[in-house]
C-alpha cells in the first residue's frame, strides 16, 4: 500500500535539520520532547513528562541534556538565579492554583498526619510537587512513611524525599519497591537484635548498614549469624561478628558447614570490638585447676 502527503490545512512546525540527522540514534521519547519544545518552547522537564506520558522526570531531563549535548538546546541555568526553597514555596498562591492535583495533595497530607497543616506548610508541600517535579503520588507515600516513623512534618517529608532521590526513587513504582526494601531491612534488623539480645531501637547507623549487607550484598542468613556469634564467644558485637563474617566470605566460606569444616579464626582475621574478659568466678577457677592438674604425677610423688 502506497502513502502520499495529506494537504495542509492548518498549523505546520518547522524542524530543525539538527533533529532529522539524530532520527536514526535517538529513541521516540527523545525525538518527541525535541517536537515538543520546538512546538511550545517550554523546557521544563516536570511538565514535558506530564504532558508527553514519559516514564519519570528524569526521562525528560535526559532527553533534554541529549539535545543541549547535540546543539539544539542551550543550557542557560548557570546564569539563572538561584532561589531558596523557602522563598520558591512562599511565591505559590495557593487559591490560584487550579491544578486538581493540589487539592488532593494538601488534603490526602493532613489525613496522613493526622492534623491540620499551616499555610506556610502546604505551601511548600504543594512546592515539593511544582517546584521539585515530585509526583503527588510520591510525596503522599513519604508522608505516610514519615508519619509512622513519628515524624509529621512537611520538612521531615522535603528531607527524606532527598534520600530518596539519591537512591534513584522518582515514581510511585520505585517508590514501592524502596518502601519494601525498608520494611525488609527493618525485619532483619529487629532478627539480628533479638540474636544478639539487644533492642532493635539501639542499633546504631553502621551497625544497621551492616546487618543490611550481610543479606541483601552477602547472601548471609540466620543460621550463618548465629554460627559467628558462637564464634565470637564474650566478644558479641555486631562489628566483631562482622569480622568474622567478613573473613569467611574472604575465604569462600559460605555454608554453616563449611564454617565448622574451617575450624577456629585467628584472631588476626577479626576486626573486633574488644570487651574485657568476664572475670572467672572462684568456683569454676578451682574447677579448671581441678581438670587440668597432673593427677598421675601426684600420685607418684606420693608412692
């Protein structure tokens, strides 16, 4: 079957040769954002991806750089002046807002919250969604996830959104595989405690790090963990069991069976935290003397 061009009728958009000559190396959602922006001049990725059905934001900002790298666009923001979060957030006029999305945002956070929110807050709630590109989807999951760690703020929610985005969560997708990730750390965090009879509330930061790569990094499970701490006797602390279990994973050693085939580590193979020894009740001194005397020389010496 044969095509021809249609007759014009109405609105033609003049291309650059610069967009054709890429056709062939830039994927659809590329050459797409590049019409896009010829046709409205608007380069801001949070509404490129709204508008075109793009993945994530971050598919906007990567097309984007591709046509700044490839000539077609020029990268003005280091002469843009740089505006406070504060100051940006304070700007939004709430009540001329007529984006639905809003409303349901503000709303949808003071239930998580469990109270109601001041002006300057919403404010800068409803500035994590405009100003920040966070889908609203995104923002209401941290505010729940903030909530049931106790912290019910907007600025609780602004820094842990931060650490979100630094472990690559952009959409409502990522953001429920990294909430997952959390309650699972969580979960091996409060076995581990029980192991070595703590409270799971005082673990430090690297002592959580820790027991989070043994499993997630080291494919470490229960049964490893406790062979360690029979290993590690007195000294059952979560930085000496890492030694130990560091040592193994050195020597391949990655089984309970293989642990107990190994034998004793030196202690030159242990990164430990030293406790001093426990002092040896007088009772089980005078036992250890008991064993280890040499009963067959006295009984000689008394012949």
């Amino acid at each position: 079957m044969a095509y021809t061009l249609a007759p014009y009728n109405g609105d033609t958009l003049p291309v650059p040769q610069i967009v054709l000559t890429h056709l062939a190396q830039a994927d659809g959602d590329t050459v797409r954002t590049a019409l896009y922006v010829l046709q409205t001049g608007d380069t801001d990725p949070r509404t490129i991806a709204r508008t075109l059905g793009l993945p994530s934001i971050e598919a906007a900002r990567r097309a984007l750089q591709y046509w700044a790298g490839a000539g077609l666009l020029v990268n003005s923001k280091a002469s843009a002046p740089v505006v406070p979060a504060e100051e940006k957030a304070a700007k939004i006029d709430l009540a001329s807002l007529n984006d639905p999305y809003v409303s349901v945002l503000c709303e949808e956070a003071q239930t998580a919250f469990g109270k109601a929110l001041s002006r300057s807050e919403l404010q800068r709630l409803v500035a994590l969604y405009l100003n920040d590109g966070w889908q609203p989807d995104v923002i209401l999951l941290c505010c729940a996830e903030s909530a049931r760690q106790g912290r019910r703020s907007v600025a609780a929610v602004a820094r842990e959104l931060t650490r979100w985005r630094e472990d690559g969560v952009e959409s409502g997708e990522d953001a429920e595989r990294y909430l997952c990730k959390v309650k699972q750390r969580e979960e091996w965090c409060a076995d581990a405690a029980a192991q070595f009879g703590i409270e799971p509330t005082a673990l430090t930061r690297w002592e959580r790090g820790a027991i989070a790569r043994w499993h997630e990094e080291w494919g470490i499970g229960r049964e490893m963990i406790d062979e360690a701490l029979l290993r590690a006797g007195s000294k059952n602390t979560i930085r000496y069991v890492d030694g130990i279990l560091r040592a193994w994973r050195a020597q391949g050693i990655a089984t309970v069976a293989a642990a107990r085939g190994q034998g004793q580590l030196s202690g030159s193979n242990i990164l430990a935290t030293e406790r001093p020894a426990a002092p040896q009740p007088a009772a089980a001194s005078a036992q250890k003397d008991l064993f280890n005397r040499n009963w067959a020389a006295m009984f000689d010496e008394e012949g």
